[in-house]
C-alpha cells in the first residue's frame, strides 16, 4: 500500500496527519505510522539520494505519543528470487549424470517452495519493526528470465539459490545494489547451491581467494530467517543515509584538530562515502531569525507555553532560568521550519561552542533528537554520518559525544552537552536541565541514563576509512565538571585493546546493540569496521 499525499496550504499551520502502511506481502499488518506536514513527496522507492527520497515531514511530532522515531524514513523493497533447474532423465541406454544435489527439482516442489517463501517474508514483514516492502517471489530457472528482471524497482534481490546454474546467480547479484543469498539446509528442502560449490565456484571461481565482484560470504545465510532480517535491517539504514538532506547552520565541518579529518575535508569524505546534500545557512542568518522570532509575541508566547509543558510533564529538574527553556523552544521552532524548508530530517550546528545570538543551542538539539529527527552538534561530519547511520537502523537517536580516556576495569566516559532523552525510542529519561557546561550560558540536558543498559558505541576514523566498534553496558550517569551529559560504561572490551585501537575523536552512542548491522552497512560503501569484544 503506498502512502497517501496530502498537501498543507501553509508550513505556519500545523497539520498533523497519521498515515499507516502494511507491507504488500502483509495485508492487514500496520508497518508503521509518520508525521506529516506540508508536501509528501513521493518518488522512486528503490531511487537513491534526494531526487529519490519518499520523506514525510512535520513540524510538531511531538503531539504524538510517541512519534515516528525514523522520521523522513524511505522504504527498503526487497525482490525475491527462486532459482532452480528441472532435470531431464536421459534415454534409455545413454550413460551420464543428469541431475545435481537438492530437493527443489520438480515443478511441484518449486511451486510449493514459492508459496513457503511468500509466507515466510510475510512473517519477517510482521516483525521488522522498520519499512520493508516484499514484492512476490519471482521463479527463475534461465539465465534470460533473470535478465528480464532487470527494470524491477527494488533495493534488494534476495536469492533462494535452490539451484541452477552460476550464470543465472552472476546475472541476478549484478541487478540491484545490495544481493543476498539464501540457501536451505535443514530441515530442507535442501538446495542445491548449499553445496561446497556456492564457496567454491560462485564466491571464489575455483580459487582460494573470494573473487565475486557483488557477492561476499557477509552476503549468504543459511537456513535462519533472523540472519535475512538484521541484513535488510543494515540495507534499510543504509538507504535512508544514501542522500540524505541536513542543515547545515553556519555550513559543514569536521572535528577541527584533526590531521585528515579537517573542517574541510571531513564533508567531502561524507559526501563521496554517503552522498550526503549539505545545505548551508549562515549563521548570521540563523541569528536574524533568532532576533525577530523574539519580537514576534505570539511566537513567544507559544514557546514559553511549550516551555512550561514541557517542565511540568515529570521527571525533569529546573536548575537555570525558564527563560533559557523558552529561547530553546524558539530555536527548535526555527530549525524545525528551515528542516520543513529543505525537506530535510537532520539538522548540525557548526562552532556551537559560541551562542548564537544569546542561545546555547544544547537543550534545543536534545528535544529535536526526542521527535525522531536528527539534531547533531559542532558540525563534525567525522562522526555524524555514523549517527544517522545508526539512528535508521535502530529507530532510536544517536548520541554525539566526547570520550574520556579508558580507565580502571575496562570503563570508559562519554559526554557532551546535548544529549537526549527518548533513547529507548519511547520514553524519555528523567533530566536535570543545567546551563553548558563550558560558557555556563543557556539550557542543556544532563540526562539520567538507564543503568545497566547495552549501548552500541561507534569512533569513527578521520579518514573515513575504518570505524571502531564496541559494547558496553551504563553504570552511571555521574556529574564531573566536564560536559552535562555524561554516561560511565563498563565497556564490553579489554581496556588495553581499546587504548592502543581509538581513532578519530567524536563517537556515537545508541541503546541497543547494532554493531552486526552498522559493520554489514558500513562496509557496502568502502568502510571496514573493527569491533572489539571483552
């Protein structure tokens, strides 16, 4: 079911429309509700970057319970494929092998097969928990019907290998961008293809080295429907980085000190790995935006009432004035319009270490992380690619942040000033909202994390060549003089490994562990992940 469109007169007025797609293997299974608010564009769903990109926008979802945590999400579409070969019995009398391994060698079990398939992938739509789109298996025993194919709109081509020849897997694995390979095993029906030959021949051409251009032994599963869902998982974050929009306040960036991952070169590494669209507003303009929201009294008058809302909705302290509270209402509305604006999910702040204009941008960028969108500090496009990265894989924010030297009993400290809430992807952590720790100026969240939770922890390089990975579980949330949000974790990894691997400077935290999909992601745009394990 495709979404429905609905255009909004005025980006002032906010509309908020719930529209709930089912997978079109799954009828009757809601795969997920979005915001909307302006024009919907939709477009291509297997189409890669901005011209291609089906986003929902709104600029409130915080009236939502609990809002789309993928906001501006594009679905994965997958096309399945059964490849298989009917054997012919020789003549009488004519002496040879005429047919190979497997149990998917008549017409009968090829259809019964087809149909096994259809509904397994409508059970792995019913519990994805992110968009995916199964189009109807496709029967394909010849090399020309593969190539037939080839103008099917999918993201995916996912290959039941029960048998056929190599020509028709080369030509499938060539179709799309991403192929995976499925073979059975037990308890069957066995395939062909689950036979040494799918190392030998097809992934390494009778070498001893992998020699396939599109396919990789990260690519094949065997026999477990769970192995396909965390790869479409990875597939399906990695479409939605693929062009992504964001806002550039004051223009792209990098973490400044580094040696390659400079302020200059840190954007071109995105763009050339993920094809990010960098929108640039000057942060002169940003503050003459600031300037005249605080004359416009209506404006202000709804900010300060979002302001109390949100003081009084439990579970956060006030230790700076509720002004600063209200001027973070503000901003967030204005970085809210300019992201409806660009039609963009994501929004950075270059040398946020400086007000703009009076505002600490701190608490702001926390409270738009808690709506679904993607809000990042300091511009340092080093690490924001990971966050968004991870942010669609999980469904949860991503938090940028400062590590600390590991220390004693493989522990280890992150923190920044703009932190946010909803990590879970539901509910919002308790808060104490303090000034920024550096200028003691404005609003920012010194969130108390969840003791005990599993995080994923990304350092990305600054050469956009290989990210570090790790484990680690919170075990407090303490309150050094350092920047406000701060988690101690008790890393899954031995300290020494850890030391002598760090890299680059910002990382990217997110409750949950993903490290099998952010690595499988990564590594189809040219980046190794190293992830170390206790």
């Amino acid at each position: 079911m495709e979404p429905t469109e609905k255009r909004v007169a005025s980006t002032e007025e906010v509309s908020v429309i719930r529209t709930t797609e089912t997978c079109q293997q799954c009828p009757g299974i809601a795969r997920r509700e979005f915001l909307c608010a302006g024009a919907v564009v939709g477009l291509s769903a297997a189409a890669v970057g901005s011209q291609g990109r089906s986003r929902a926008f709104a600029l409130d979802p915080e009236k939502a319970e609990v809002p789309n945590m993928r906001f501006g999400e594009t679905e994965l579409v997958v096309q399945p494929v059964l490849t298989y070969r009917i054997p012919q019995r020789p003549p009488r009398g004519e002496w040879r092998s005429w047919r190979s391994w497997g149990s998917v060698q008549t017409k009968e079990a090829v259809d019964k097969e087809a149909a096994r398939i259809n509904g397994e992938l409508k059970q792995l739509c019913g519990v994805a928990g992110f968009g995916v789109r199964m189009l109807p298996v496709a029967k394909v025993s010849s090399k020309g019907q593969a190539v037939a194919l080839k103008n099917v709109k999918a993201d995916v081509v996912l290959v039941y290998a029960a048998g056929g020849g190599a020509s028709i897997l080369n030509t499938l694995s060539a179709l799309a961008k991403w192929p995976i390979i499925f073979v059975r095993y037990r308890p069957g029906p066995n395939y062909n293809w689950q036979a040494g030959l799918l190392h030998t021949s097809f992934l390494r051409n009778r070498t001893d080295h992998i020699q396939h251009p599109h396919v990789s032994v990260n690519d094949v599963v065997v026999d477990d429907n769970a192995e396909i869902l965390w790869r479409l998982r990875a597939l399906y974050g990695l479409k939605n980085i693929l062009g992504r929009r964001i806002v550039c306040i004051g223009g792209p960036g990098g973490w400044p000190d580094g040696p390659v991952g400079s302020i200059e070169t840190a954007p071109e590494l995105a763009r050339e790995r993920f094809q990010l669209d960098m929108v640039t507003v000057p942060t002169s303009e940003m503050g003459s935006m600031i300037e005249a929201g605080r004359k416009n009294d209506v404006l202000m008058a709804q900010c300060k009432q979002q302001a109390k809302k949100y003081l009084h909705a439990g579970h956060v302290t006030l230790r700076v004035p509720e002004k600063s509270v209200t001027e973070a209402f503000l901003l967030k509305k204005l970085l809210e319009d300019l992201m409806a604006k660009f039609e963009a999910s994501a929004v950075t702040i270059h040398r946020c270490m400086k007000s703009i204009v009076g505002i600490m941008p701190c608490l702001t960028l926390g409270m738009i992380n808690d709506t679904g969108r993607m809000a990042y500090c300091e511009s340092d496009f080093d690490v924001i690619p990971s966050g968004i990265l991870m942010h669609y894989i999980s469904g949860k924010p991503t938090y940028l942040c400062n590590p600390a030297y590991p220390h004693s009993k493989d522990g280890m400290m992150f923190a920044h000033c703009s932190a946010a809430r909803r990590m879970d992807g539901k509910t919002l952590e308790p808060v104490d909202i303090v000034t920024h720790y550096e200028s003691d100026l404005g609003a920012a969240t010194h969130v108390q994390y969840r003791k005990g939770q599993l995080l994923t922890i990304i350092q990305p390089d600054f050469e956009a060549k290989c990210w570090l990975m790790m484990t680690g579980k919170i075990v407090d949330s303490p309150s050094f003089n350092a920047c406000r949000a701060q988690v101690e974790v008790k890393l899954n990894a031995n300290r020494q490994d850890v030391v002598e691997n760090l890299r680059g400077h910002h990382c990217m935290l997110a409750y949950g562990n993903y490290t099998r999909e952010v690595a499988y992601a990564a590594n189809k745009v040219g980046i190794t992940v190293e992830t170390l394990e206790g």
